[in-house]
C-alpha cells in the first residue's frame, strides 16, 4: 500500500461505526459503507484532510467537537475494503486521510469517498487536499487553507484568514467579516470574490485568458495578454490576492446586483 498524501503520525480517538450495504447503483457505487467519527477538539482546534475521489462538504457550528461522517462507495466489495480512511489526533489537531490500497491500478476511479464534516467555527482548517471532488465550506471563522485538483472550491460566510485553490475547477467565496488576507487562485477555471460593503483590502488580481470586473471604484486594466488590477477597498488595511490562466475574476460587494451588465 502507499500514500497518496502523507498524514502526520498520531493517535487514533474515537470509535468508527461502519455499516455495510450492497445497493442497485451505478458501476462506482453498487457497494457503499458509512462511517462516523467525532473529536472533542474544544472550540479552536486544528483539521486536515486528504481526499483522493470524492467530494467533501465542512460546516462551522457552535459546538466543541469535530465531526465526521464519511461513506465510501465502490464498484465491488473488494474495492470497498481497499478504500480506508484513517484518522487520528495529536494535540488538538485531527488529521484524516483516505488511502487506496493499489492506487496506481488503472481502476483506480472504481471507489470514492463523501464527506460530511462539521466543525467548531473556530477551528483552523491547515490543510484540506482533494484530487477529484467539489469542495464546500461554510460559516468558519478560523484560517482555511483548501484545495482540489479537479473540481469546484465554494466557501461561504468566512471570516478568517482564506487561501483557496484549484487546477481544474472555479474558487468562489464570500466573506463574512474583515480578514487581514485572502488568496483565490485557479489555473482552468473563474475566480469570484464577495466582500462586505465596508471591506478594506489592498487588491491585486490577474488573468491570462480572461476579464476582470470589480466592485466599487476598483478599476482592471487591459493588457497587451490578458488583464490585471491594483487597487484599494476602504482603507486597504488587508490584502487580497487573485489569479487564474483560463478564466474570469470577479469581486462584488454583497449588497451589488452581480447580474448588472460590465461597463
């Protein structure tokens, strides 16, 4: 077996409950297992996941623990046994990883694993990696630092320090609060931004192959290849950092009709 994406070495906590189920499905999902975890990690702990097909969804919410609920799906009961998932727990931080035994077999697509995660708002989201999956966020007010390979980034109502990639896919956000930094990047895909009426930030923003639209005074420039931005929101007390090769960027204050035609 080897790792997709190394995890830190800990302590496995908490009791995993696994039910097994054969079901009519397509090909990738006729056999499927869920799974649930929780982590009393207090209201400020630490999160990381690695994910290599599957989409994953991380809720904020007023609570002390961190909890997972995971299920994987595969096109046979052997398959369904070589997708793990292994978590553990070291000082507060809770790591998951999902391994796939023989992960370079060309069947490797043949399993994928969900997750449904809910965590304190506070909590500090180190590192979430997919390869193949849309990623959502929402309502976190700790830093986040997240990104897929293949697929969608959506975050809403952050209020943390943010950094949001993809390869193939749209990052998009919107923010709850003031945040001292923000970083969207994309290579094939658009980039959006929605801040508070009253957000301060200084703005930097570039596309190869692509348009840029900004709220409020922030003008984009036109360039001989592609198009770029400076420019300042209020006081320009924070930063925020955009770019993608293949696609738009947008930043709207959320109070602005998004739909209104560009100058």
């Amino acid at each position: 077996m080897r790792r997709l994406i190394p995890a830190a070495a800990a302590i496995v906590l908490a009791a995993t409950l696994a039910v097994p189920a054969a079901v009519a499905k397509k090909d990738g999902e006729r056999f499927k297992e869920a799974t649930h975890e929780t982590f009393d990690t207090g209201k400020s702990g630490r999160f990381t996941l690695s994910n290599v097909n599957g989409s994953v969804t991380v809720t904020g919410y007023d609570g002390s623990a961190i909890e997972v609920d995971a299920v994987k799906y595969a096109s046979s009961q052997e398959r369904l046994a070589e997708t793990t998932i292994k978590s553990s727990v070291d000082d507060g931080r809770v790591t998951i990883e999902v391994e796939i035994e023989d992960d370079d077999r060309w069947d490797n697509g043949s399993s994928r694993v969900d997750f449904e995660i809910r965590v304190p708002r506070g909590t500090r989201i180190d590192d979430l990696e997919l390869v193949n999956g849309n990623l959502k966020l929402e309502g976190i007010s700790g830093r986040v630092d997240a990104a897929s390979v293949n697929g969608d980034v959506t975050a809403e109502r952050l209020s943390g320090d943010v950094d949001l990639s993809a390869v193939n896919g749209d990052v998009y956000l919107t923010v709850a609060g003031a945040v001292e930094s923000i970083k969207l990047h994309s290579v094939n895909g658009m980039v959006e931004l929605v801040v508070p009426r009253d957000a301060s930030a200084r703005v930097s923003a570039s596309t190869v192959h692509g348009s840029i639209r900004a709220a409020g005074d922030v003008r984009a420039e036109k360039n001989f290849v592609g198009s770029s931005l400076t420019g300042v929101l209020g006081k320009g007390e924070g930063k925020i950092d955009m770019n993608t090769v293949n696609g738009d960027i947008r930043i709207f204050h959320d109070d602005e009709d998004r739909d209104k035609d560009e100058d």
